[in-house]
C-alpha cells in the first residue's frame, strides 16, 4: 500500500503552498460541467483526453461513470471562470474478464476459482451443477490518473482507494468477481502495492478479486486526507 508519509512539504509545481503531507483535504464527486477538464495534464495523453473529450458524453449514455478528486475548499457554485481544478480522476464502467485468470495461484484461496472445473464438468456431464464460465462479470476500471504538477504526494492511492470503495458498493447490487483494469506501466506499481495480481502472459491485465476489495475497504480509514 503507498506510503502516506512520504513527500514532506508537499508544493505544487505550480508554486501554490499546500499543507503538509496528511493534512490536504479533498472530496471525490461525480465529474460535472463544473469541472476544468480541458486544463488536465496527467502525462498521459489518452487518459488526458479521455477526460477532457469522452468522460461526460460516456456518462451520459450510462457506458460509464467518472469521479473526480478536487480539495475540499474548492468553489461549490458554478461561479469559476475556468472551472475548479482537478486533481485526478477515475472512471468505472460494467466489464468482463476471462476466466483464465482464475488459474493464478493468487486467486485460487477464493471462492471464485471453485467454479473454474465448471466447463470440463459441463461438458462430460460428470456435475449436473456445474457451469460453463467463459467470462467473469466485473467493475472495470477504465481510467485513473492524477494531475501531473501533484506527482509523488500519494494521490494516485487516495483515487485508487476511492474507486476501490465505488466498486465495493455497486458490488452489492450487482454481482461482479473483482476490479478489471490495464495498467499503464506506472499504474501497474501502484496496483501491485494494493494487492492487484497480473495475468502471466499479459502482466498489463490485473485484477483484484471482490473479497479484496472489500477487506481494503474496511482496514483503511475513510479520512479524505493526502
Ligand atoms: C499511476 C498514478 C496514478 C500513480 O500515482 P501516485 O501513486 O500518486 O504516484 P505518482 O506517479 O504521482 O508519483 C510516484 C512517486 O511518488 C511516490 N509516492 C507514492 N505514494 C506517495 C505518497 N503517499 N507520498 C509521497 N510520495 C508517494 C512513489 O514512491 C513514486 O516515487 P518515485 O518517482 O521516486 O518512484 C500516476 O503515476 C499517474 O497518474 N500517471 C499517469 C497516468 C497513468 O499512467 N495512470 C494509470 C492508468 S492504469
């Protein structure tokens, strides 16, 4: 998990002053029109303008659901020339997975990898309740990303933690195995760190099964602070 003590006196390449690391404040909400997406640079262009070209217009279709990471004293009114700044973003949406990453070592301790003789015993006849998965229902998790001028304070945690807690609760209304995702090679250090496992042959592909997520959710604390 990251370390939330590193980055003392966290500054802002953009010379504002912020508070010290732990006492930074911010609120996850829904992305709105509210929100300066065409000024985020997070140094990877596709999540860049993803957020600034896609992320609503997908929202509003119901494909899927973006959050964003702003501080907490930012302007509630509409009443901001250029839009409240965002520190970074997360965006989740329904998804499959294939079954194959139930064959990893890391996933076979859940109940889930139980239902992976399913397909052979389907097709010998030999366990009338067996079913065939070819796919797994999960949250996929499209995009993540902090603004790059608040590199290296922890950011990329608080959003990860966030998403991991939206999944856990639409995994109560609908069932979904775990957290899908394809990491970015930076990403793929950060998810590594909150348990995630790869696929052998694809190590970009990574998922964190449900039981994870939700025993993330509960151990760690739910204080909005970087
Ligand atoms: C992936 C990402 C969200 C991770 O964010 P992050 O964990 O907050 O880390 P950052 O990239 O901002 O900074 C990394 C550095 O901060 C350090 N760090 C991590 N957590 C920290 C914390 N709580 N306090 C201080 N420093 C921290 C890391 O050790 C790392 O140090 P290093 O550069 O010396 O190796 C971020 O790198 C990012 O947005 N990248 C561009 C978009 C992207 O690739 N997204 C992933 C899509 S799958």
């Amino acid at each position: 998990m990251s370390d939330s003590g590193k980055g003392e006196s966290p500054q802002g390449d953009s010379g504002e002053s912020l508070p010290r690391s732990g006492a930074v404040r911010y609120v996850i909400e829904p992305l709105s029109t509210r929100h300066a997406v065409a000024s985020f640079r997070s140094g990877a262009a596709y999540l860049d303008w993803y957020l600034d070209t896609q992320a609503r217009r997908l929202a509003a279709a119901d494909v899927s659901r973006t959050f964003v990471l702003v501080f907490a004293d930012a302007p509630s009114d509409g009443n901001v020339p250029d839009g409240v700044p965002i520190i970074g973003y997360f965006t989740l949406e329904a998804g499959i997975m294939p079954t194959a990453f139930l064959e990893l070592p890391e996933i076979q301790r859940h109940a889930i990898a139980e239902l992976l003789p399913g397909a052979a015993a389907v097709a010998d006849g030999s366990d009338p309740l067996a079913i065939a998965l070819k796919e797994l229902p999960v949250v996929y998790l499209a995009c993540l990303a902090r603004d790059r001028q608040y590199h290296g304070k922890g950011y990329g945690g608080a959003l990860l933690v966030a998403a991991l807690r939206e999944a856990a609760e639409a995994a109560t209304h609908i069932g979904a195995a775990g957290i899908f995702l394809v990491a970015t090679e930076e990403g793929a250090r950060l998810y590594r760190d909150y348990g995630f496992v790869a696929f052998e042959d694809f190590p970009r592909k990574m998922f964190l099964p449900m039981p994870d997520v939700r025993a993330f959710c509960a151990a760690l604390p739910n204080v909005n602070t970087v």
